[in-house]
C-alpha cells in the first residue's frame, strides 16, 4: 500500500492541486501497520479527519502532495473518510481499488460544488450523499444491521459559518440520512431527530420512501447472525445479498473561507433496537466552526 490515496481535493492560487493527492493513511493501511508496530488500537488519523482553515498564512501541503511550491493559499479544499471500523488485514487489492474509487467519486462530487462557488455546507452534504449511495460503506445503503436485523441509520451535519447544526437518529425509511439531518439543520429549530418521529419528518418533506431491503449487505447480514448466535438467538431468515464496511464523513473549506463537516453512519453490528451512537450528535460525530470542521468514526 504505498500509493497515495486520493481522499482530499482542493485548489490554491499558486498551485494547481494544493490538497489533492495527500498521504492520507486509509482504515486499510492504518489496520496493516498497527499490526506491524504491535498496537491493539486503531491509528486515529482515521477515526478523525480534520480541516484547519489557516486563511492568513501559507498552507503546507502534507507528505506526497502534488503542488507546484512548497506551500500554497487555499481556495478550497473538502476531505472525506469512509470509516476506520472492523477491516479484513487480507482483503484485495480488486476490493481496496473499489473502496478508494468510492471515495474518489465523493470527493470529486464535493469538490464540485465548491469549484462553482458553492458553499462548504453542500459540498459535506454531496459528497456524504455519494458514500450513502455505495453498499460499500456502513452507511445509508450498505448500513449494518440491529440485533433483530433491521437497519436504523444516524447521520449529522453542521456548518461552521452560522454554527447551525442538525442530525437524525434510529431513521429507517431514507436513502440519504445525511440530507434529512440537512432539512433538520435548515427547516426547524431543533438539532436532533430521532426514531419514528425523524422518519415521519421526512415524509413531510417528501423524501423519497425506500424499504429496509434497500440497505441489506451480505456481510452485514452474516455479521448480525454472527452476534445473535453469540447472544444464544435464533439464526435469522435470509432476504439478499450484497457487502459492506465503514462510517462516513466528510469535512470542507469553501471559497469563503466557511467549514462544515458531515457524518453518517448505520451504527454498530448487533446493536440494540433504539441505540444511538455518536454519528447524530453534535459535539460528538462531527464539529465546526470558524477554525475546524471534524468528522469522526
């Protein structure tokens, strides 16, 4: 694993590419060397990725980067993770390309949006939206499962410009969490929405409906059958099969110099009915100000 990996993207005035092609350590390679360093604990420039934004001084692109200068003045930047959870040290190579260009899609969404001049809060919101899409990720469609085998879903959002912030917890019936959590942010004055009552806010807001089949993945799946045999449960019925793995988030700096950072997640294998972890919560899954945007997992 020695090539870089392309999770950020950005523009500066003095360089074409200031924050593309970062060193950024994936969940893979921090896996492989905790292993080799004899560590039990996940390497965190994973479980946190942050943005400083550093408007008034030079920027320094981090080891690998592509920039034309040592350091450059950030026009815009957005980083993304998928997730620093439970990953196979043995998994492909075919498998690592399809996790790393899951991740490239998103960030290429994202960096969009602020290419045109659209604010940091729609790009977290893009790019998030891109990994919800992909059964790859624990996440809108690749979620894991409950302990009775369904999927409930937190996501967060939070824009470091107006502080404004909002989140869902326990949401069953949308295909993008992270959006709903956006219409809590943007359309009421609350920052929290959970269960029943979340899904009932988004089919005020016409959200389009999707079944809990929509979020089945096979190892999920296999993972849940996994705990309950653990916990002396019966073995669940089989629906689909499809695969898995992996929080997401994103973190991005517009050219207003403005921050945001996004979050979503489906939570813990097995988790009990009802649980809400710290995906949704302010303060928790992710934060942003005037300085920092954070997205962890």
């Amino acid at each position: 694993m020695d090539s870089p990996r392309v999770f950020c993207a950005g523009m500066g005035r003095r360089a074409r590419i200031c924050a593309g092609n970062w060193r950024v350590l994936t969940a893979l390679e921090c896996h492989a060397r905790s292993a080799s360093w004899r560590t039990p604990i996940p390497v965190l420039c994973v479980a946190v990725m942050m943005l400083a934004a550093g408007l008034s001084s030079p920027v320094h692109a981090a080891e690998g980067a592509d920039v034309a200068n040592d350091s450059c003045e950030i026009q815009w930047v957005i980083a993304v993770h998928g997730g620093a959870g439970n990953i196979a040290r043995d998994i492909s190579e075919q498998r690592q390309a399809a996790y790393h260009a899951a991740l490239a899609r998103a960030v290429a969404a994202g960096g969009e949006v602020l290419a045109e001049g659209g604010r940091a809060v729609d790009a977290v919101e893009e790019a998030v939206r891109m990994l919800e899409d992909e059964p790859l990720f624990n996440a809108g469609r690749g979620a894991i499962m409950n302990i009775e085998g369904e999927h409930e879903l937190d996501a967060s959002i939070m824009c470091g410009h107006t502080l404004n912030a909002g989140g869902v917890a326990g949401i069953r019936s949308v295909a993008n969490p992270v959006s709903v959590a956006r219409a809590v942010m943007d359309d009421t004055r609350h920052v929290l929405l959970g269960g029943p009552g979340a899904d009932q806010f988004a089919a005020e807001r016409q959200f389009d409906s999707v079944s809990q089949q929509y979020f089945f993945t096979e190892r999920r799946f296999e993972a849940v059958q996994d705990r309950r045999e653990q916990d002396g449960l019966a073995p669940l019925e089989h629906p689909l099969e499809k695969h898995s793995e992996g929080t997401v988030g994103a973190v991005a700096l517009d050219q207003d110099g403005h921050l945001a950072a996004a979050t979503s997640t489906g939570g813990l294998t097995g988790k009990k009915v009802g649980r809400i972890g710290d995906s949704p919560i302010t303060g928790a899954g992710n934060y942003a100000d005037a300085t920092v945007a954070v997205s962890g997992t």
